[in-house]
C-alpha cells in the first residue's frame, strides 16, 4: 500500500497537477491538505476519474480544509473539532487491514513566535496540545498512520540552518517540543527518518519568496508521515518528490510518500 500525503494550496487550482502525479506514482491513497474549496463545490468527478472511488473531503470556502482520495475501501469516522474552531484540519479513516489513517493540518502560527501578541502562534500551540492529550487517550487500532502538514521541522538537518531559524516560526524550541510531545503521546514512529539519517538534510517545503527556490535550497520539512509501533516492520520505502516544486504552478509543499508492506 502507497500512502501520500501533500499540502496542495488548493485543489481545484491544481488538479492538473494532481493527475500528474497520480499517473506517475500511483499511490493507494493520497492524503491531501489545504484543499481550499467547500464541500459543495469539491470536484468529485475528476477525483474519481483518477480512480479514487472513496473519498472523505472536510472543506471550507477559500482556506484549510483536507481530503483524503483512496482507491481502497474505507469507514469514514467523525473527525475531532480541534479548538473548537470547526477549522477543517482533520480527516480520520478506517482502511482495509484495520489501517486507522489521520489526516492533519496543523495551524501554520503566522510570524510571531509570541503567544501573547500572536493568536495565531497561541492557536497552534494550543492545537498541538490538544494533539497530545487526544491522542494519549484515544482508542484506535494497532495499526495506524497518521500524515500531515503538521507545520513543523523537527530536527536540526529538517532545516537549512538550524541556527538560523530558531526563532523562525515551524523549527522554535517550544513548537519542536510540542510537537515531540505528540509523537511520545501516541507512541509514532517518522516513517520518512526510518530510512533517511537524521544527519542528511530533508526538506518538504521551499517558500514562493525566493527567486530560484533550488539554488537556494533553503527548505524544512513540514510534512510527516507517522506510523504506530505494530506498522513499523511493514514500512517498505519513503521519499519526497521534490521535482515536483518545479512543476507548473507548483503548491509550495511537494508530496511525502510511504510504502507499506
């Protein structure tokens, strides 16, 4: 099984990319962020003439909102109202196999790492805490996944300078250990790093502010795919498809993928 997930900054803008890559890559299901449509207006007939027949969207007008395409049969299970902001950042499935799938988009924060002056920094703070006490009770199957842009980079080599961004909102020391608190929480394992040192730079995101975004390179790797304890010896392979920043009117993020045995 082939599991993607990508923050697409809108699906309906780039759906020509989404073909592309579907015919390329093939993936089982494809975990998707920053939809940015509403549930009326999802474009159900071109998701499905790629092959997805299953299909779980929580969207809203304009921003947010997360879809997850599957050629799999799947159980749809309500997804939690994080913050109470009914903010459409969270999709969860039941897979063949008893495969529970999270779909997540965490707060990107905005640019203030100060709580007290930036609700949108306290937002994802308090979304992330959230994340840990949900996921330290909650009851799910042995065999989980859950993926996302979770607007973090953990680790040092997850940044081009580590020293440079510390106080750059995604790679602070409070949101890495938030975020770190999630993942202890529910005991995940980062399915990418399971086959990537940490040592080696790994990027998932390069911003649209800069002139030539790979003679830069000046990336983080916001989007993870995490798995639960039982799944680890199934995980086959992982990559992040950079070239795909490259393409046409590219989304910002390229796509993180992760086979399964």
């Amino acid at each position: 099984m082939r599991i993607v997930t990508w923050n697409i900054n809108s699906l309906r803008l780039r759906m020509e990319l989404v073909r592309r890559f579907v015919q390329q890559e093939q993936p089982d299901v494809l975990c998707l962020q920053e939809i940015k449509v509403d549930d009326p207006l999802f474009p159900m007939e071109d998701v499905k003439a790629l092959g997805f027949d299953h299909v779980v969207h929580h969207g809203m007008k304009g921003y947010n909102g997360v879809a997850i395409l599957s050629k799999l049969p799947l159980t749809t299970r309500a997804p939690n109202n994080w913050c109470l902001k009914n903010d459409s950042r969270h999709g969860v499935v039941l897979l063949p196999g008893d495969v529970e799938l999270h779909n997540f988009y965490v707060p990107a924060g905005g640019d203030i790492p100060d709580p007290a002056v930036n609700a949108k920094f306290a937002h994802k703070l308090q979304f992330l805490d959230e994340m840990r006490d949900w996921f330290k009770t909650e009851k799910r199957s042995k065999n989980a996944v859950m993926v996302g842009d979770l607007n973090i980079a953990p680790l040092e080599h997850d940044v081009w300078s580590h020293k440079q961004l510390l106080k750059i909102v995604s790679h602070t020391p409070i949101e890495v250990e938030k975020l770190n608190a999630v993942q202890s929480a529910g005991d995940w394992v980062d399915g990418v790093r399971h086959f990537t040192p940490e040592t080696e730079k790994l990027y998932s995101w390069w911003s649209y502010r800069a002139a030539d975004w790979q003679k830069n390179d000046k990336g983080r790797r916001l989007d993870h795919v995490w798995v639960s304890p039982a799944l680890k010896p199934r995980l086959k392979a992982a990559k992040i498809l950079r070239e795909s920043r490259g393409w046409t009117q590219p989304s910002d993020h390229v796509p993180v993928i992760v086979d399964f045995d």
